[in-house]
C-alpha cells in the first residue's frame, strides 16, 4: 500500500513546483524530501520525477499519481471533518488568512462574536495579501481566506474553493480637510500615496486617475493603510481609500465620491473538501454576524 504521507509530497510538488518549496511548507529538509520522493519511486516501481534543467517535473506517471493523490488527500481530509462534525460542537484550530483592513475592522469583532458561540475554537490569523492568500488556501496551508475583489479587477479562480459574498464597501476619494478638492480632476496635481505596484488596489487607483485624465503621481507606496491614512490626514498626498479600513473610527480627512459610485466586494473562500467543518462554519458565521455590527458603528 502506497504511503499517503510521500503521496502528499509528491502532490506538493506538483503544485509548488520545486523541492526547496515543498520543505518550506512542510517543515522538511529538502534532502528528506527528495529521500521520500525517492522511496515513493521505489513502492511504485517506476520514475515519478526527471531532471528539468535545474528543477524536478513530474513524469507522465507522476502527474498521473499526484492527481489521485489530490483526490485521495481531499478524501481524507473529508474524513477528519465528518469526525469533528460527530462532536455536536465546533471544536479545533481554523488557519485564515487576511488582507489588512479586514484584520484591523472585522477580525477584532468576530473573535468577540467567537468567544460566545464557540469558545472551543481557536482562530490562528496570518495577514497576506489576497492574491496569495487563495493560493495558499487551495494548496491547504489555510483553512479559510477573508479575500477582495476591486471593480474591474476580478481575484483569482483556483479549482476546490467555494466563495460566499461577505459585503460590499465603497471606494471613496480621501483628500486632507481644507483641500478645495472635489473630484478626481482637481487632485491631478497633487501627490498620490498607493499600495505597492501590483497590488488590486493600486490597479484600481491608477485606473481610476487614468479614465479622469491623468497619470498619478504616486510619491509614496506602502501597503500599510494606517500609513496610508496618516499622510493624507497630515496633507502630503490624496488617496483612494475603502470604507471597511475606518468605518467606526474618527478620521482627519474628507471621503469624497468616486464617479459611478464604485463598491469592493469582500468574500470568504474555503477547499469544499473542508465544508462540512463545523470549526470553520463557526468562523464564517462569525465572520457574517460581524458585518451589521461594523455597519452600525
């Protein structure tokens, strides 16, 4: 019978790509890895692997492999979350990962909202940005991701994940008070402050300046929307800014319409083979109840 341990491995290298990914991910050496691969070989009775330049491809065979390993581990997987669901209650750890202004506005609320409704969970939270953070649910180094998708500007697929809406927020011009301000047009002069290049968010910006008639000059760009916050509250730059990251909180800067009024969906995505998790329904619960409780504030 074929170790469904190096069968991991070997699905692991399929979706990473390399051995020194795979020993990241899994806490391994990269000689162990490359050793159970070897011994995986060796049970199958034929190559898995061959030399591509300075990389390890899978074979005809080893593609064929790592593709019922996917299914076998999803089984398995299924498996551990009907034992859990036997329990009656939400029990157990849920990995999620989170963009920023989800951490700073809806993690806070639905840990509280956790503490009551089920207080055998533990949430461990890691920040990561969207883009990689579907990525990482769908190879399974996290149970859940709280992710984004800007108008125009559609988050990336990945085959095994559900989504489900969590809410809408508006996008809105934020310039420093007394700026005289009132459109996109009248801030083409000033200094943009942005996320770094390649981030949703910066696309959406830059595209919103570009179909106003100018390219932004962006003098600064960091992904910390506090940061963010701060240099247009102080008057050095005009941005644009989600609701989510200060609903709530006092603000020293004027939140203007955008044209066309454009709305961010956030949504939660999970590997359907985890659906039947009451530890993660618990949190996505959570995470929902949270909403109308930000919206109030």
């Amino acid at each position: 019978m074929l170790d469904v341990r190096r069968l991991r491995l070997l699905r692991e290298l399929r979706l990473r790509g390399t051995i020194a990914a795979v020993a990241a991910a899994l806490a391994y050496a990269p000689s162990a890895v490359s050793q159970q691969l070897s011994a995986l070989e060796r049970e199958v009775g034929v190559a898995l692997t061959r030399k591509q330049g300075r990389r390890l491809a899978l074979t005809p065979q080893g593609e064929l492999l790592a593709a019922h390993a996917e299914r076998i581990l999803a089984q398995l997987e299924a498996a551990e979350r009907a034992v859990a669901a036997s329990l009656g209650r939400p029990v157990g750890t849920v990995r999620i990962a989170v963009f920023q202004s989800a951490a700073l506005s809806l993690v806070p609320e639905m840990l509280r909202i956790l503490a009551g409704s089920a207080p055998e969970v533990r949430v461990e939270m890691v920040q990561r940005e969207p883009e990689t953070a579907l990525y990482d649910t769908h190879v399974g180094d996290f149970d859940l991701v709280v992710a984004e998708q800007y108008p125009g500007h559609a988050a990336p697929q990945h085959p095994g994940l559900d989504r489900e809406v969590l809410m809408t927020d508006a996008l809105r011009l934020a310039v420093p008070p007394g700026s005289g301000i009132r459109t996109l047009a009248d801030a083409a002069a000033r200094a943009w402050v942005m996320e770094p290049v390649g981030a949703a968010s910066r696309h959406f910006a830059e595209q919103q300046c570009r179909l106003a008639g100018f390219e932004p000059d962006v003098r600064f760009a960091t992904a910390d929307l506090q940061a963010q916050m701060r240099l247009i509250e102080t008057g050095h730059a005009v941005g644009i800014v989600n609701d989510l990251t200060w609903v709530g909180s006092e603000v020293g800067f004027e939140a203007l319409p955008l044209p066309g009024e454009p709305r961010r969906e956030i949504f939660t995505a999970g590997r359907t083979a985890s659906s039947g998790s009451p530890a993660i329904a618990a949190v996505r619960q959570a995470l929902r109840d949270a909403v109308p409780q930000l919206d109030d504030a």
